[in-house]
C-alpha cells in the first residue's frame, strides 16, 4: 500500500499549515538537502525536446530514498487553455525498491521552485533586501511572492506582465497576503528601487527580458525562466556584469542562461555556498544571479518533506500499487485466487 496525494490533498495539506509556513519548512528542506549535496546521485534530467516544449525525467537518490519526477514544459499551452507545467512524482525506498509515495508534482513544483530561489536569495541577496520586481505574473508569481516572505525580508513587489490580465490577477490573488503590491507599466518602472529582480516569462525564445541597463549594484537577480535549450531572460551582458550561480552545472550549461556563454566562463553551485566551500556574495555592491532551472534533488525534498508531513499529520489517500501476495513467487494467482 503506497501513500498518495492527488491535487486536492496538497491543496488542503498547504492549506492547513497555511502557505507562508509551508514554504518556511520547504526552505528548511532544501537547505538541509543542499549541505548534503554530494551524498546525491546527480545526473542531468533526461529530456525529450519538441518544437513545441519538453518532457523530461528528474531522478535523484541518497542513501535510503530514491526519488523521480515526470515534467512537461509546453509555453503553448497557455493559448490552450492547459498549463504550461505538470508533474507527477514518486519517493521510493533504496532498501526494498518499494514506492512510499505518489504524488502530484504540479503545484508541488511551482512551490518548490519558489521556495529555491527564496533559498538561493537568502545566501546570495543583500540581508535588508525589502523590495522585489517580479517580471512575468503566470503561475509562478503568487508562489515566489509568498516563498520570499517566508525566508527573506522582502515585504514589497513591483509587478509587471504585458498582459494586464495577469497582473489583476496576481493582486487579486495577494490581497491581504501581508505584502505590498506595486503595479508598474514597464520593466524599467519595475525594477527601480528594486533589491531583487525575479524573470519568470514562459515563453519558448532567446528573449531578453532585463537589460544590463537596467541593472543596478548591489541587485540579486533570480532568473527562473529559462528551463531549456534555445529559452533565455537575460541580454547577455547581465551574466558578464553578474557572479553567476546554478544548481547543477552540467545541466544548467544545457538549460540555463549560461547556454549564451562560452565553457569556461566561471559559475558556482549553490550548495558550495551554502556549505561554506565558495564565497557568495562579498560586497554590498556585487551583483549575484541565481541561474536556476530546476534540479532533481530539489523535488526529492519536497517529496521528503511532503511523506514526512503526512506520516506525522495523515491526509493521504492508500492506493494499491504493488501487490499483496502470501507466496511471493505466485504473482499470476491474482488472477486465479489461489
């Protein structure tokens, strides 16, 4: 019998301990998980590209739970009427090859996103950093809004999207959230005044949403929108102006912003930051990038935190997975009754 948790049940389980908290503990999680960074397996996503998106499996495993994630990214699907990002993810026993829990990996993955780079802006962001501009309102927005409350000190955004659609929703959506919500015209409004700069445009293209122009010392620019080749935010000389760092670098070299430069141009894993291994920020003046594309190990602990949680607290269904058998060599009896 395998725990499972559909749409709903994370809903409600978030719901109960309420967002903001929820992300403080997933923060919590993946920092954990980050300091132990080399007692993961880790090998790039396996990835099956389209003109049209991606899909991709995300595995990762310690020394007692294995865990994968199936992910699509399709930008097109918004004009669809579908999401651009689904998931389906599985935490399994290294011991007994034995599946613990089946999860939905969709929202589960906009939290997880969000809560990495409120991780990543906690090592790398100037401490008093209070203001953000958040480029892209899709469904990433309210998530990362909600994820920087958590582990940071940032308690305004300035919002801007081209579509005013979404920005009415993003505030509708925030109201009475604890934030403030600046709405602006353009990206140049939005990022005046702003500490931290997050992109989080879907759209599949080299694009360059921020500008070296518009950058300013002493910013942390969270760069989450490209996830895959030929799919960028950032004018190039960003990352030249920027110290720049990635979860995994193989796959970010395939993924990331850093596709636009050469093999030697220098970046540094998060997790040596966090441990202590490599410097992060050094200066109030510097500029950071968090070039974050989303790695396996990062799923691992939402899955961990999430089997935990209902270990403790119960609310998942039990679905019969794997089968029951008295004599473990009669698996065609299911079908007899013998």
């Amino acid at each position: 019998m395998v725990q499972f948790l559909d749409v709903p049940a994370v809903v409600r389980l978030v719901s109960r301990i309420g967002p903001v908290p929820f992300l403080a503990g997933l923060v919590d999680y993946l920092e954990s998980d980050f300091r132990r960074w080399e007692s993961f397996e880790k090998s790039a996503r396996l990835a099956s590209h389209s003109s049209v998106g991606v899909i991709e499996l995300m595995p990762t495993a310690d020394e007692t739970l294995y865990a994968f994630k199936y992910v699509n990214g399709h930008p097109a699907n918004a004009a669809l009427g579908k999401l651009t990002v689904t998931g389906l993810g599985v935490l399994a026993s290294v011991e007994t090859g034995y599946p613990l829990l089946v999860s939905e990996m969709t929202v589960c993955t906009a939290l997880r996103t969000a809560a990495t780079s409120a991780l990543a802006a906690k090592h790398l962001a100037r401490p008093e950093s209070a203001t953000m501009a958040l480029i892209g309102l899709g469904a990433q927005a309210e998530f990362q809004t909600l994820a920087f409350m958590a582990a940071t000190q940032v308690r305004t955004i300035r919002a801007f999207d081209i579509n005013p659609a979404a920005l009415a929703k993003f505030e509708r959506n925030m109201l009475a959230r604890g934030m403030t919500i600046v709405a602006t015209n353009s990206v140049d409004e939005a990022v005046d005044g702003a500490d931290i700069v997050t992109t989080a445009t879907a759209a599949k293209k080299r694009a360059a949403v921020l500008h070296t122009s518009q950058v300013q010392a002493g910013m942390h620019i969270n760069a989450i929108g490209g996830d895959c080749p030929g799919k960028t935010e950032l004018e190039l000389g960003v990352l030249t102006r920027a110290k720049v760092f990635v979860e995994f670098e193989p796959q970010s070299r395939i993924e990331g912003e850093v596709q636009q430069v050469p093999a030697d141009f220098a970046v540094t894993e998060l997790w040596q930051v966090i441990t202590g291994r490599a410097p992060g920020r050094t200066h109030a003046h510097d500029v950071t990038l968090f070039d974050s594309v989303g790695f396996a190990i990062e799923d691992f602990s939402m899955l961990r935190y999430l089997h935990d949680i209902v270990q403790r607290d119960g609310g998942a269904e039990v679905i019969d997975v794997v089968p029951a058998l008295r004599d473990t060599t009669n698996l065609f009896g299911l079908f007899t009754g013998t």
